[in-house]
C-alpha cells in the first residue's frame, strides 16, 4: 500500500493511503462456499458494527469542520480529531475485510 504524507498546520502528517498493486489480485475459492445461518448472522453483525463505526467517525468529522466554522479559535484543538478520524476507519475497512476475506476464503496475492 502506498501513502501519500500531508504536512497539517498542527506538526502532525496526515497520511492517505491508496490501495496499490498486489492488493487488488484476489485468488477466489475454486469451489462454491456455503455459509450457516450464524456465519451469515456473524458477518452482517460485524457489518452493522463497521456501518456504526464509520457513521460516527463520519460525524465526528462534519462536527469538529462545523465547530471550526463557527469558532475559528477551535482550529487546533479540532485538527486532532479531524486527523484522528481517516485512520480509524481505515483500520475498520481493513479489519472487516479480512475477517469478510477469511470467511469467503478470498486470498490475497
């Protein structure tokens, strides 16, 4: 995975990742997969979670930008939780596919 590192008035380096090269070859099961009734309960749990997750990420986004709007002596105590957020929804995408991976037994090449 390549990052791109973004210098921030704050000192800290936010980093956006793209997804290149061998991340996109997956080897797909050769056979059909079956799934249980819990296994299919068990991803969209999880599913449900990541969705949860990410909307409040999300929101914590919209309010800290908001809050900066409207009281621009916010700026650096918000850039943190501005900077804190991208992060951990990655680290949640990231998670969520290789628990979805390893049940579909998708491999990554």
């Amino acid at each position: 995975m390549v990052f791109w590192k973004l210098p921030v008035s704050t000192g800290k380096m936010a980093c956006v990742g793209a997804a290149i090269g061998p991340w996109f070859y997956m080897a797909l099961p050769k056979q059909p997969v079956t799934l249980t009734p819990e296994q299919i309960a068990e991803l969209n749990r999880k599913l449900s979670t990541l969705r949860h997750d990410i909307n409040n990420n999300l929101l914590l986004i919209m309010a800290s930008a908001e809050l900066v709007r409207v009281k621009p002596e916010t700026t650096a105590k918000m850039m943190n939780t501005l900077l804190d957020q991208p992060p951990k929804i990655t680290d949640a995408m990231t998670k969520f596919s290789a628990e979805f991976e390893h049940t579909l037994g998708i491999k990554r090449s």
